[in-house]
C-alpha cells in the first residue's frame, strides 16, 4: 500500500500555478532549464501537455519559426 504525504508532493492546478510571481524567478528558471539534460526537459515539456496543455500549446505557437524570419525585410 502506497502511503501519499498530502503537503510534499503538492501541485497546484494549472491557473493558479500561471498566477505565481517569483520576484527573481525568472533568472533562477531560465539557469535552471540551461542545466537540464535533454531527458529531463523531455520529461518537462511531456508533463507540460499533460498538466496545462493551453500553455504548451500558447509556447509552441509564440516559439514556431516564422517564415519571414528566413527571408530579407521587404
């Protein structure tokens, strides 16, 4: 029999986890995705569209390759 400890592994719902501020977040996240291992950020992006697939789905439409980035302005 498993025994789950209700306050260690606690994951909030997708809305009210988009609405965390982390004054300094932002560099402490992005050090800690350059230190990731190409399994773990599979893991990450694979628990990503399962957990708020909304966001997923809104990351990998804003980080698509645009064809006009491949071409001169004009």
């Amino acid at each position: 029999m498993t025994t789950i400890i209700s306050d260690r592994w606690y994951i909030p719902p997708a809305f009210d986890a988009a609405a965390v501020l982390d004054p300094g977040g932002r560099e402490k996240r992005l050090a800690w995705i350059a230190e990731l291992d190409e399994e773990r950020k599979t893991d990450c992006l694979y628990f990503l569209a399962g957990y708020a697939p909304g966001v997923l789905d809104a990351v990998l439409a804003a980080t698509e390759l645009c064809l006009d980035d491949l071409l001169p302005p004009g």
